[in-house]
C-alpha cells in the first residue's frame, strides 16, 4: 500500500491531521478528503467520499477518524466492496487485517492518544492478509454483495 486516503469529521480532525503526518512521513501518498477544520461538520460525507476511492482502487487502502470511529464505521460499511474495521488495539488491527483483509482503517478520534493511534496505523499498514481459509470467507462475503448491490 502505497496511496491512501484519509478523512474525518470535526471530532476526528485533530488524529487525523496527526495521523496524516505520520503516513508522509512512512512515504504514503496522502488523499486527504477532509474535513479541514474542527468546526461542526457531519461525518457521512467524509466516510462515504474514503469508502468510495477505496472501492473503486484509485487508492490502496483509507483511514477515516470520528469521534468513537462507530458513525464512520457504520458509513463506511454501507458501501459495496468496504472491509472498514473500527480498532482500539493493536490485536484487533492485526486481526483486522490478517482474518478480515480490512481495506478501511476506523480510529476514534475521543477514543484513541496520538500515539497508540500512531501504533495502530503503523500495524494495521505492515499486517499481511493471512489467505486460506479466511479467504473462502470473504469470498462469502463477495458472493452477498454481489447478489444484493445490484
């Protein structure tokens, strides 16, 4: 993963602007969506603006920051083709991504310190897909979507 995009409301723009120097900084290019300030904002937009550039590849995998991470995780969830997982550890990014292939990344903004965020991130990012029998299991999920988003 090299391209990434990144979003959030006004709860998560402070993680999000931290975050997001964190990913330049490991050489990601960064496609920030916004919200660009903390003024009120609803997060929909954000999350549905991330889950649609994942879905359609023009970016490699997305991060998006609320205030729990639950709004923009059910938002990101909705739309075919999204794998968001809301994490709080560093066990459940790794499983995430390892069980799950997870392709959105969801961080509680009011829930999260910058640096266990950092840790995260930085897990979630370097944590292979495991394959194999996890596999039948999303293509499970795929035979779904493709029988219900028409």
């Amino acid at each position: 993963m090299k391209k990434i995009a990144i979003g959030s409301d006004h709860a998560g723009y402070e993680l999000k602007e931290h975050i997001k120097n964190v990913l330049m900084d490991m050489d990601y290019e960064v496609l920030d969506v916004g919200t660009d300030s903390e003024a009120p904002t609803d997060y929909p937009y954000f999350g549905f603006e991330v889950a649609k550039v994942v879905a359609d590849k023009k970016v490699d995998a997305g991060v998006l920051f609320c205030g729990t991470g639950i709004g923009m995780s059910v938002v990101a969830n909705k739309v075919k083709g999204i794998r968001a997982a809301l994490v709080t550890d560093l066990f459940t990014a790794i499983q995430s991504r390892r069980h799950n292939d997870a392709n959105i990344l969801v961080l509680g903004g009011r829930v999260l310190g910058k640096g266990l965020a950092e840790e995260i991130v930085k897990t979630w990012l370097t944590t292979p897909f495991d394959g194999g029998r996890h596999e039948k299991r999303l293509e499970k999920i795929l035979e779904w979507e493709k029988e219900h988003f028409k």
